[in-house]
C-alpha cells in the first residue's frame, strides 16, 4: 500500500470514528500523539 493510499484509509477510518462531529480539538490531539510516536519510534530506532 502506498503512502497515499495509507492516508486515504487513515483519513476514511477517522471520519468513520469520529461520525459528523469531526472536532478540530480531537483530530489535533489525535495528530500530536500519532507524531509523537513516530519521533519515539525515529529516536529510538537503531542507525544503519
């Protein structure tokens, strides 16, 4: 699966989760944990 298409069932699973009420609050707080993980998951990965 490509990026964009990764994005795009992302993007699909959100909206299903979240229904109408697609709150901009919820959907940063979701960003920032998800980016926060990736930064652990970058950091803490072993260099090649």
């Amino acid at each position: 699966m490509t990026a964009t298409e990764q994005k795009e069932v992302f993007r699909s699973i959100l909206e299903d989760a979240l229904g109408e009420e697609n709150r901009y609050e919820t959907i940063k707080e979701i960003h920032d944990k998800i980016h926060e993980k990736i930064t652990e998951n970058t950091e803490s990965s072993p260099k090649t």
